[in-house]
C-alpha cells in the first residue's frame, strides 16, 4: 500500500511539473486594445485570448491591455508592425490616410446595415488583406460597430446649425464630413474623448451608440441624430513575421478562435444597437432621426467623398463595389 502511495504522489508531482513547465513556456504577447474595458470590442478581445490559449493547447498565452493602456489608439498599428507588440486591435480606417483602400467601410451611404456591412466586407476583405500585407501585418478578424450618428449639444436641421461647431474626428472620412458641413475638425482618440468634451476642445462628433454610451457623453451634449452613415469596422491584426514564423497547426488555432469570436463580436455588435439609444435616451439625450433636410445634405456629401476615394483609389476600389453591387 505504502509503494501504491508513492508511486501516486509521484505520478502527481509529474503531471504537476509537466503542467508548470508548459505554463512556464508559454509564449505571452500583449494585446493592446484601444477601447474601454466594458467596450463589447474589448470584452470580445479577451473571448479571444481565452480561446487562443485553449486552441494552442496553452501555448500562446495573450494578456488584453484595453484603454489605450498599453499603446494609444493611434500608435497601435506600428507597435505591431515593428514588433513591439505581436498583436492588438485597431479601427481599421483609422489608416486610410496612410493606405486609403482601408477606408473601404467608410463609404457613406454605400451599406447601412449589418447585412449589407457584411456583404460589403466579403467584396472588400481580399484586396483588404493584400494591402496590410504590404504593411507587414495579417487579419486575423474584423467586427462592425454600429451605424454612425451624429452627436450635438444642440438641435440641428441643416448645415446651417453646424457652423464653426468643433468637431472630433477620428480619420480622414469624419474629417471630410466635418468640413463639407461648415465644422472644425479635431483629431481625438476615443479614450481621450469624455476630456475633450469637458473642455470645449470638441462640441461635436459622429460615432455609434457605443462611444456615447461608454463616454457618458450625455454630461455634455443633447442631441443624438440616426444616421446610419455606415457600420466602421474594427480589426484585430498581427505581426506578418509572427504569423508567418508560426507552425500550421499554431495558426490554425489562432484563426479558429478568432472566426469564432469574429462572429460572436458582430453579433453582440446588432444586439447592442438598440440597447445603447435606449441607454442615451434615459440618461437624458434626445434621439432621433435625422430630419430630411440634413440627410439630403449627408447623402450628397456621401457620394462626393465616395467618387473622391474611387479616385484616389482607382481600379481596387472599383472591384470593391462592383463586387457588393453585384450581389
């Protein structure tokens, strides 16, 4: 009985030491993430690192740095593609400046719907991933915010209201917007949003439900007005070299678990839509469509600046939405 005992505890210690010696292999990266922790992007960033570490067998162990607590928004995309982080989260036309065929889901009025978001970035996502190839980088999933609104601390029916009103923009597609509309555009990530805001530094700007409600922005503006001008997209990218040095069975995992989470994040994204107005509208803000008059001036914008990115963008472009058109 005594020599069962001991061949048990050591068959225990083994199974202890092997399970120490994987968790002490393990290889951990950092994710950095740009949005709050109770964001849906950054909870569905942490479903993913969970299923990474399950999928690789506990070889890949990913910690979420959500906020802009690791890297600023802005400096996400480069501390991937030099490395300084293996992988992170980054809204994808946040980079159109730099490689305009990823402002492909801010083009407005081309897809107002989740459905017709998705469809779009089926016709999109080949020519999406050649060019962030090009940047050293690798798409791993991509998830939908909401429709984008227009954010006010005051009634508007026209561009006549939005004179020299402040407006935070966060690409070169809302900068645009804010100067066809008569607006100073102001570049503001979105955690330094609620200070910006308070400050005077921005009085206005265009997002999903999500922003406003995860800002509290019902401390300082009034109004929110439906749009639906599109359904921006974030991406959760990684390092080209990183993907490409890992083994097939390595990233096959890692890509399982992130088509999964790509599919729960753009579920919880529609289901969440509705939630958010309504959680505007009992902390005090009014929401409502937008009048006719201002819709007729945004869908006019909308096909300017469309024609303006097929321009600069050329037969790329083009193949993008001939392919959504033909569907």
């Amino acid at each position: 009985m005594r020599t069962f005992t001991k061949a048990l505890n050591t068959v225990a210690t083994t199974v202890a030491l092997a399970i120490a010696g994987a968790a002490a292999s393990a290889e951990k990266w950092d994710m950095p993430m740009a949005y709050a922790a109770t964001n849906y992007h950054s909870e569905m960033g942490v479903v993913f690192a969970d299923k990474v570490r399950e999928y690789t067998g506990g070889e890949i162990d990913i910690t979420v740095h959500p906020g802009g607590s690791l890297f600023k928004g802005g400096e996400i995309k480069r501390a991937v593609q030099t490395g300084q982080a293996p992988i992170g989260e980054r809204f994808m036309s946040a980079h159109a400046n730099e490689a305009p065929l990823l402002g492909w889901d801010n083009l407005p009025f081309i897809a107002t719907t989740y459905e017709q978001n998705s469809a779009l970035w089926a016709a999109a996502k080949s020519k999406v991933n050649a060019q962030l190839s090009d940047l050293n980088l690798v798409a791993l999933y991509t998830c939908p915010w909401p429709g984008q609104g227009f954010y006010f601390n005051k009634e508007v029916s026209s561009s006549k209201d939005t004179q020299g009103v402040k407006f935070r923009s966060y690409n070169t597609a809302t900068a645009t917007f804010a100067e066809e509309l008569g607006m100073i555009p102001v570049q503001v990530e979105a955690a330094e949003l609620s200070q910006a805001l308070a400050t005077g530094v921005a009085q206005s700007f265009i997002s999903s439900g999500s922003t406003g409600y995860d800002r509290k922005v019902w401390e300082h503006l009034s109004h929110y007005y439906k749009v639906n001008a599109w359904l921006p997209r974030n991406y959760v990218i990684i390092n080209k070299g990183v993907w490409e040095g890992m083994s097939a069975d390595m990233q096959a995992g890692i890509q399982k678990a992130a088509d999964e989470t790509g599919a729960a994040c753009a579920a919880k994204s529609a289901e969440l839509a509705n939630w958010y107005f309504e959680q505007l509208e009992a902390n005090g803000m009014k929401v409502a469509d937008a009048g006719s008059e201002f819709l007729s001036e945004l869908e006019a914008i909308g096909a300017k600046m469309t024609a303006d990115w097929l321009a600069v963008v050329g037969a790329d472009g083009q193949a993008i939405l001939d392919a959504y058109n033909a569907n």
